[in-house]
C-alpha cells in the first residue's frame, strides 16, 4: 500500500443471511516469523500459506534487503536462501516497513544482535507508535540507538560486536518485545532470559524450537514465564505450513454470529491456546460456536470454527484475557453492541498505541452508530442493543486502522442503517481478501462516491 494512497472509503448494510465455509489468510504474526527465521537459517525454508498483505509483504522486502534470497515459486509458496545465524548483510537503503508494527519492531531484534547499522521507516501510522518499549531492552544488550522524540520512526540502529546477554523482565504484556529480545539474543554468546508474568503469544518460542534452537521455558515461584535462550545457535532451515489467522477469522464469525438466520465455518483456523480469547469470551456470551476437525500441524492446532445466529448476552471479560484476543477487542465491541445487557472489557491500555488509539476510535464509531459506551483509560464497557433502538447510519473514523475499518463494516451488517467507513484502502496490510470473502458469504457492500 502506498503511503499516500488515496482515502477509499465503502459501506455495509443489512441484507442476507451469511451462509459458506471459507478460509482466511495464514496467520499474520506466524508469517512474519517465518520470513525471519528463514533469513537466519542454513538452507532454504519453504512457506505455504504465508499471508500475502502488505505487513508481511514489508517484512520479505526488509529480509532480502539485508541479505537472505526470498522468492516465490511457481505453487505459491515463499522459499527464503538463509544466511544462517550473525549472518545477516548491512542494507543499502532505508528497511520501509508501511504500516507493519511486529514487522518492524522484530527486525530490530534481529538486526541489534548485527553489528552493522540500518535505517528503518514507516508510514505515518506506524510513525507515530512507540518503540521505546522495544529500544530500551536493546539499549542493554549494547544496541546503538537515533531516533526521534519518544523512540519514533524514523531510526536508526548499530549492534554491538558483541551483543550482550541479558535478563529482562517485561514491564507489559507484549510478545513483540518478548521477541525482539529474544531474537537480539541469537546474537549473544550465553543465555539471553526473557521473563513474562503474564503469558501472551508463544509463537516465536515455538518456532525457534523447531528450526533448532535451545530454547527453555518454566514457570517461576510466582507464576511468570521465565525463557531462557542459548545464542548464537546453528539454525536450520525447514518447511513451515501457516495455519489460518484467528484475528482475521473473527470478522466472520462475528458476523455470523449477529446477522440472523447466518450459518459460517472458517477451515483451518490457528488454535493456539495464546490465541482464542476471542473464541471462549463469545462461548461465555452465549454464542452458537463449535469447532470441528480439530488436529496438529507443524506443532500448533488447528480446527475449523462454525457459527450460527446467536442470542448473546453482555459479559465481563476478565482483564487478564487480553493477551490472548488484544487484537480482537474491536471486533468483540461488535458482537457486544447486539449483546443483551452490558458488556464489560478491561485490561486494555495497550489498545491505546496499536495502529490508532484503538480504544477511543471503537468508542467513537460505536457512538455513531448509537451504540452507547463508556471509554475509561485502560476499558470500555458497551451497553448492549436496547429494545427498539437503532443501530447504524453513522459513518466511521478508521484513523488507517485496518481492524477499526473491518469491525464497523461488519457492523454494518446486522445493522437497521449502512454503516460508513472513512477508508478501506488499510486493509491490504492484513486481510486483503476481506471483501471478496465476505461477499461470497452473502455479505452486501457498496462504494461511497
């Protein structure tokens, strides 16, 4: 997408049931990890499934600019020639990671255990998020930083000759650093130690595993995740299949579950347990959801995940559940707006620095389309559909998030308006089939002149 792409924006109203089986896009974060260990392996890692958005698309270019071969084949799948571990190639130009947060924040990881420099950049979303979070860690590893103002895009970093192993508890639930550090450490002679007291997404522990890292984790007296590493390991490449992404599955399922008379199935939906708070609030909810054909594959599980028109009634979603659905909570404040009775979300300050501040841009397209709320600095509770109130006709502010312009499109449709989104042209960072799936579910889109 370019970073001046102009607005599109497009809009969704109430129509058919949605009825079909379809598959989502591989898993975004499963993606980007495995363009990066494919460049830091010896041999040639083949991808199937690997989500073809512009995110991730960002994160190849960066992967042969500093060095590994990234192709695709004739059947459709990424085939990376890797460099092995510390053998990653200083970069000519600017790595432009568009609108790519993991993306960007995880190559620095990897390129801070380099002791080269590179520049990278973003769009300006991206510029305005923080990476200070990220940086700091680095910094102790003897990473050299240039940055703007608050750790914002554009910067530059230098790793060290030497990186240097590091103990680092996180101060907040997030995977992304958890990975940056642990990816800066396969630079490091001796063990780099990542603890986590809360857990969130596993997958970059899971796939160092498997392309041949030591990698340890336990759980500490109190609870805490305690990762420990070896550096500087001899990769080796492999054959990575990327399941379905859940984030991207739960536009439709959610639509299933709130437009009437609708019927769906996602095949092939990543089930990793780190992943499904999303899954298990709208059971609680009451949701009509079942999965089937449930199996392993590359070590992670799988299933195919059915919905049907629900009744769903208002719930509180306990705080501590939000590392595993963080990405889904605009998508959740959907299903709640047809929920009977309040639906209660804490735990959310994180959402305040994704793409938008996600927090204030849900409550705002929610109060445009009647829907009432309550934001506060880390919730947001959405009082569900009242009898004989109507929901819709607003027009959205997507602040060129693409989960804010696919929420409140699928809003839209079990809506008594259309719904307006400012901009849909954010969406090819992550689900560039959208459109075209839901309307082959019976979803009714239409341009906006």
């Amino acid at each position: 997408m370019s970073h001046a792409a102009a607005p599109r924006p497009l809009s969704t109203r109430a129509g058919n049931p949605l009825v079909g089986r379809i598959r989502v896009p591989g898993d975004k974060s499963i993606s980007h990890r495995s363009l990066m260990f494919g460049a830091v392996s010896l041999g040639e890692t083949r991808i199937e499934g690997l989500l073809e958005a512009d995110d991730v698309l960002a994160t190849g270019r960066a992967m042969a600019q500093l060095g590994a071969i990234v192709t695709r084949d004739g059947e459709g799948a990424w085939r990376i020639s890797g460099l092995g571990c510390g053998g990653l190639l200083e970069p000519e130009s600017v790595l432009d990671f568009g609108n790519a947060g993991t993306g960007s924040r995880l190559t620095m990881g990897l390129v801070g255990g380099h002791a080269f420099a590179a520049t990278f950049v973003g769009d300006a979303s991206l510029s305005r998020r923080p990476m200070g979070r990220v940086l700091d860690p680095l910094r102790e590893m003897g990473v050299e930083v240039i940055a703007r103002a608050k750790d914002r895009l554009p910067l530059s970093i230098k790793g060290p000759k030497t990186p240097i192993p590091i103990t680092y508890r996180l101060p907040m639930a997030s995977a992304q650093v958890k990975s940056a550090v642990l990816l800066a450490g396969l630079g490091a002679p001796g063990v780099t130690t990542v603890i986590e007291p809360v857990a969130t997404r596993d997958h970059t522990e899971r796939m160092l595993v498997g392309f041949g890292a030591s990698l340890a984790v336990e759980t500490d007296a109190d609870g805490a995740r305690v990762i420990r590493l070896d550096g500087r390991p001899e990769l080796k490449a492999q054959d990575v299949v990327v399941p379905g992404d859940p984030s991207s599955a739960a536009f439709a399922i959610v639509a299933g579950l709130i437009v009437p008379g609708s019927d769906v199935t996602v095949e092939n939906v990543l089930l990793n347990p780190l992943r499904t708070g999303l899954f298990q609030t709208l059971l609680e909810m009451g949701a009509d959801l079942s999965i089937d054909n449930e199996r392993l594959s590359g070590g992670e599980r799988i299933g195919d995940v059915r919905v049907r028109h629900s009744a769903l009634k208002g719930v509180v979603v306990p705080p501590e559940r939000a590392p595993a659905m963080i990405d889904e909570y605009p998508i959740l404040s959907i299903a709640a707006a047809f929920a009977d009775g309040p639906t209660v979300m804490e735990g959310l300050e994180e959402l305040r620095v994704k793409e938008s501040d996600r927090l204030a841009a849900v409550a705002r397209g929610l109060e445009a389309n009647g829907i009432a709320c309550t934001e506060g600095e880390a919730s947001l509770v959405v009082d569900g559909r009242k009898a004989g109130a109507r929901i819709g006709g607003g027009r959205v502010a997507t602040h060129l998030d693409h989960r804010i312009a696919m929420s409140f499109l699928v809003l839209g449709l079990a809506g008594d308006a259309a719904v307006t989104v400012d901009d849909t042209t954010m969406i090819a960072t992550s689900f560039p089939s959208f459109r075209g799936l839901m309307e082959g579910l019976g979803a009714v889109f239409a341009e906006v002149v």
